[in-house]
C-alpha cells in the first residue's frame, strides 16, 4: 500500500511539475523552433537581456510587486492584529469576507476591478486605466492572503506577553512596536513574499487593468505567445519561474520558524 501510494505522489507531481521542466529545458534549447534538443545554448537568454522592451516590462512588473506588496502588508498586517487582539461587531463576518478574494475566480475579479475604475472615471474623472490601475487591483488580492498568513502567525502568539509589556508600562503602540510586530515579523515577511510571488506572476487581473504603458512581463508572454513560441518566452518564463520559487520557499522557510 505504501509502494502504491508513493507510486501516485509520483506520478501526480510529474503530471504538475513535467510541463515547467520541460519549458525550462527548452529554454537552453539551440533548436528555434519544435521540441527537439539539438544543443545546449545560453543564446536566447543573451538575446533576452539585449531586448530594451524585455527591461522596461521587468521595471515594470518590480515597480508594480513591490509597490503592492508593501501596501498589502501594511494593511493586511494592521487587519490580522484587529481580527486577532480586538473585539468588534461583525467580526466573524469580516473573517469570512477574507476567503472571498482567494476563491473568486480570477476572472470575475479582473472585470469587477475594470467595472470599478470605468466607474470611478465616469463619476471622478480618475483613475485612468495605468500602472496606478494595475497596483490597486493587485492589492485588492493580496491584502487578503497577507491577512491569513499574518493571522496564522498572531494566533501561535501567547497573550500574556502583551499583557506583560502593558503591565510595565508599554501603551498600545509601544506594546504593538515592541513586542507584537517583532514576535510575528515571519509571519509578516512570509505574507510579504506570497504577495509578491502571487503579483509577478498575475495575468487576469493585470490583463483588465492595464492600460496603455503598463505590460507586464506576464501580459508580454501572453502578446507573444499568440504570435508563435519563441525559444526568448521559455528563457523569461524560466526566469519568472525561478523568481517565484526563491519568494515562495523564502516565504516556506520564514513560517517554518519557532515562536
């Protein structure tokens, strides 16, 4: 039974992983075209590196993770502690409203968030669909999964410590300074790095709020994609693979660490 069910894990990680190890094995790939290995070559990385449009889509994906990150984390961080230290009307309520960007199809919330600013233009006159747009919608997301990973961490806390600090003295933004935010600092980072990785790699939601000069790398694989294969969009999709899985196991190593 054990063989057998070793046998599947196999099998079933093959069939999820097979498809990345084959574009990252093209990537290297001397053949221009079809599937066929005919050498090892770094050509098309060089390639890559030497296109301006390659730069400014990659400026434009950092500007847009970072920027996002950090005001998902803010935010997202401030929520979990209200939800976990605070009582309030409504609360339970509000924690179920967090699942809610994480299971929505990403397709629903692409055109709400287009809706929303076509909306906010036709009333406001602001904001035109930009790299403004595509930031916005990107923490409308991430908020939400910062939110569950810091909350996670805040809930493994024992109370008394801020009890502690509150009894000597410390007042609620001295306790928080002091003591919460450094006790849950993996937590933090860890929701940090998950929203990172979710927002380079985000399609849906950039393709409907993008407008024009703000591609992503993402948006650009997608242009070229449609124009035939290219060995350059396995080196970038190899690139954006490699960047996504140093955040995701940074975020892994950060949550495995004690309170």
């Amino acid at each position: 039974m054990r063989r057998l069910l070793a046998l599947h894990a196999l099998l079933v990680y093959l069939f999820l992983y097979l498809p990345i190890l084959v574009i990252v094995a093209l990537s290297f790939n001397e053949s221009r075209r079809g599937v066929r290995f005919t050498g090892f070559t770094l050509d098309w990385y060089r390639a890559l590196f030497q296109d301006p449009r390659v730069l400014e889509y990659f400026l434009n994906t950092l500007l847009v993770a970072f920027v996002s990150t950090l005001v998902a984390t803010v935010l997202g961080t401030l929520l979990a502690v209200g939800l976990v230290r605070y009582r309030f009307p409504g609360k339970g309520f509000l924690s179920y409203l967090l699942y809610i960007p994480v299971v929505v199809p990403d397709v629903v919330m692409g055109v709400s968030l287009l809706l929303l600013f076509a909306l906010a233009r036709e009333v406001l006159g602001f904001p035109r669909l930009s790299l403004l747009t595509v930031i916005l919608g990107h923490i409308t997301f991430q908020v939400a999964f910062v939110t569950l990973v810091v909350r996670s961490r805040l809930l493994l806390l024992d109370p008394a410590l801020e009890e502690a600090a509150r009894d000597l003295g410390a007042r609620g933004w001295q306790t928080f300074w002091h003591v919460t935010l450094p006790l849950a600092w993996p937590g933090v980072m860890a929701g940090a790095l998950l929203a990172l990785t979710l927002s380079l790699d985000d399609f849906v939601v950039t393709f409907f709020t993008a407008g024009p000069g703000a591609t992503t790398l993402p948006l650009y694989i997608y242009s070229s994609v449609k124009l035939g294969v290219s060995p350059k969009v396995h080196a970038l999709s190899t690139l954006i693979i490699g960047l996504s899985a140093f955040f995701l196991a940074l975020g892994y190593a950060l949550t495995r660490r004690r309170v």
